[in-house]
C-alpha cells in the first residue's frame, strides 16, 4: 500500500513517545525466547516482546562446523517432500544453492541445513518452511502479501487465554504491505542466500535476523545516518566509525499470524515465512510500532496507520540491501493530494529506471491512482524488473504485483506507467551527475526542524 503522508504543524503524533501495543520499547534486552515461553499457548508467545541486545563476540566460542556439502543434501532431502525434492535438484543445477550472496557470506544450502536441523518457533513446521523457501527460491513470484483469515476457534482461544476480546479488525485483513512484500520478492531474486537467512533467523529460537552493515550503506552521511537509526527506533550497535550491527526483529503478534498460516493457509495467501519477513520490514520502518494481527502501525513519519511512507520504505531498502538510495519523488502533490505537476519529466524517470536495471538493481516504484480530477485516491507498490520493447517499438516495464494473485512477471507500458510513479528508491550511481532530486526524508527532517523551532518559539513568549 502507499502510504503518502504531508507532515505540517497539526501532526502531533511527531512528537508522541513511541510505543508498541501499550508497551514503551526497550532496547538492550535479550532477544532469546525463554524456555518457559516454548509452549503450545498462543498467550504466551503473544506476550512476549522480544528486543535486541548486541553482545561482543565470544572469542574463545568456537565457530560450528558445518558437515560435508554432501552430507547437508542427504538431510535435508530427508525433510522434503517429492515436489520439494525436484525442485531442490533444479535450484542445485542452477548453482543457486552455492549463492552465497548473504549478509555473513554463508550460502543457500547452509541456510536450508540450519532450518531442516535447528529448533524452529513452536507452532511452525520445519518441513513445511522447508518447502515454502523452496517453492519462493525457483519462483519468487509466488511470494505475496495477501493476508490469511483468523479462524474463530483460534481467536477464541486467544481471547480465552489473555481474558481480552480478540481485536474484529483482525478477522479479515486488506493487506497493506505491498512495499515490504516487493522487498522479499527482491531479496528472493536478486539475493537468494540472504532470503533464506532470513527465513531461517525470524522462523528459529532466536526470531530475529542481524545484519553487519556500515554508516556508508544508509545515504546522508556518518551523521544523518546515526540520525535516521535514532529515529527509528533501531535495534543498532555501533561496533567501530563505520560498522554497525542491526537487529531485525518482527512484533510478537507475527508469532500468531505465522503460526495460523502454518495450519490454515489458503490458495493465494501468504505463507508462514511471508508473514515473519514482511512483518519484520514493516516493524522495522515504523520504528517498532507495527500490529501484525490488525496490520496498523503508528509511529512518526506517517499520518496513516497502515503502510510505510516513502521515507520509511527507503530506510528499510537501504539496511536490507545495504546500499544507499535516494528516495525521490517524481510527482509534485499540493497539500489536498491533487497531482499538480512532476519533479522530473517521465524521460528523466525512465532513465533513472533503466540505469538501475542496468546495474543489476530491481527497482521498487510507488505509482498513484488518480481520480477524475486528478486528486489521489489511493496508491500500490509494485516492483520493475526489466524492460523491453515490441515490434512496433512501444516500451514495456517488465513488472512484479505481490497483490494480483499472479505467479508471474507482468507487463505495463511506460506510456501508461511512468506519469503515475510517485516515488522510487533509486541509488546515486543510477543518477546522472546533472541530475537535480530533492530526496523526500530531507523535506521530512526540515519540516521537522522547523516545527521544532516554531515550538520553542511559541514556548518562550
């Protein structure tokens, strides 16, 4: 879902302490599930709230060796169905199982091993996991964002066990999370080992996947992006000048909503490890804020409870792919949401689309939809992978919708496309050098700025 908010002077919730279902985040704790929470009881996982402490490496703790390449298959083969089976023995022949294109530098076979033999969250199935990971390796397309259905029976016993009625807008659920849903489709093509380091972090004991990155992956600077993981609430360490380690974590309730997709799942809807990853993205960008039972966050940057903002979906993409982008906002809305005009012309974006393409970086765009009077009533996210042309030259965006219940990629005319894009991240070496872009986290921090300003001003007359 896009999510375009106008930050002026009435929003208020810029300066609301940050809170996360009634309860004040923590930082520096530890992020283990105790022994005492490893039950079957919804309750109890619901009411733990994990959070982050980063410790410094055990020296003398000695590294885990990994059994022979080909002892790993032969296990894992052990946990697969038929279906999943085949489809290992093709990702093998692609070489994808030996991409080691993850965040430590471990590989997709590794990663697989670590989930067929290691404790996962109780209530999730290690085969089934197994199989979804599989499935989304040889077919990222397959990943969407559909919400699944509570059952009455397990909101019943929610309800039954907290002594506190199961929220209704958590029954059916209109998914908003377009945006982080095109961030695993990317993590799944263009970084399959990382995809499933993830899925086998947010799925283990551990529930929460850490990333290594520098200052330098988040744009702005050393300080602006010491700024940025303040703000967001981040579970962060800084390790030295230039290196960070940063926690990711999905809220408690996506425990819930996993578990219900590992018993209840239905065609066309997410899976148990769509679940752990969008959620983990969305809880990530809305600065610890998010609800996975009722999918609405709250948070600083947004004046909507569903969603992230372009500025908060930037931030995210730059810690996931740790790669500084610049997010840039190619339509000019006045302050009723009316198109008034474009930041650059569609040629200017098409550039920046095919040059991004052309470095090997799938591009995530958030287009509008418009109404007669060209006043927004609503927008979607959406993901370019390629582009190409017919044979009467008329240009095509090769394209992925996490939302239309289709296992593969679609096509949408530039001609159609481009004067609906809004925003898109984009990273400095897909810019020419003469291009002049506003980035929309700098209109945000300035108006930011100033309403503190005008704040202290009003205080001191």
């Amino acid at each position: 879902m896009l999510n375009i908010s106008k930050i002026n002077s009435t929003t208020p919730i810029l300066f609301n302490k940050i809170e996360s279902n009634n309860d004040t985040h923590i930082r520096n704790q530890n992020i283990s599930i105790p022994q005492e929470l490893q039950k079957t009881s919804y309750a109890n996982l619901q009411a733990y709230h994990p959070s982050f402490t980063a410790n410094k490496a055990d020296k003398t703790k000695q590294i885990k060796q990994l059994p022979s390449t080909k002892e790993q298959l032969k296990i894992l083969a052990s946990k697969l169905d038929k279906e999943s089976l085949a489809t290992l023995s093709k990702l093998e022949a692609k070489g994808i199982l030996a991409d080691n294109s993850s965040n430590d530098g471990s590989t997709v076979l590794e990663n697989l091993y670590k989930i067929a033999t290691e404790p996962r969250i109780v209530g999730l199935d290690d085969k089934l996991i197994l199989a979804e990971v599989i499935k989304a390796l040889d077919n990222p397309y397959s990943i969407t964002q559909k919400f699944g259905d509570i059952p009455k029976n397990v909101a019943d016993e929610i309800s039954q066990e907290t002594g506190k009625e199961f929220p209704k807008q958590a029954y059916n659920v209109i998914s908003s999370s377009c945006v982080v849903a095109s961030m695993e489709f990317n993590l799944a093509s263009r970084k399959p080992a990382e995809f499933v380091r993830f899925a086998q972090g947010l799925s283990s004991n551990k529930y929460s996947v850490e990333k290594k990155i520098h200052t330098s992956d988040i744009s702005g600077g050393f300080a602006e992006s010491l700024w940025k993981l303040r703000e967001f609430n981040t579970n962060s360490k800084i390790n030295s000048w230039d290196d960070l380690i940063i926690n990711i974590q999905p809220d408690r309730n996506a425990i819930v909503r996993a578990r219900v997709q590992t018993s209840y799942k239905d065609p066309n809807e997410r899976s148990c490890i769509d679940v752990l990853i969008q959620s983990a993205l969305l809880n990530l960008g809305s600065q610890n804020t998010y609800n996975a039972l009722t999918d609405e966050r709250t948070g600083k940057f947004n004046n909507d409870n569903s969603g992230l903002t372009d500025f908060e979906k930037n931030f995210v993409e730059e810690i996931v792919f740790e790669m500084p982008k610049m997010s840039v906002v190619y339509q000019n809305l006045d302050e009723n949401g009316y198109l008034i005009g474009y930041n650059c012309q569609p040629e200017e974006t098409k550039q920046h689309i095919l040059k991004s393409l052309e470095l090997g970086q799938n591009v995530i765009i958030g287009y509008t939809h418009l109404d007669a009077n060209n006043k927004v009533d609503g927008g979607h996210e959406i993901t370019i992978v390629g582009y190409e042309k017919d044979a009467t030259g008329k240009g095509f965006f090769i394209c992925n919708d996490t939302d239309d219940d289709i296992d593969s990629a679609i096509k949408i005319s530039e001609e159609k496309l481009l004067p609906l894009i809004h925003h898109a991240g984009i990273s400095q070496e897909a810019l020419s050098k003469d291009d002049v872009v506003v980035e929309s986290w700098r209109e945000i921090v300035d108006e930011f700025q100033r309403i503190i300003k005008s704040e202290n001003l009003d205080s001191s007359v």
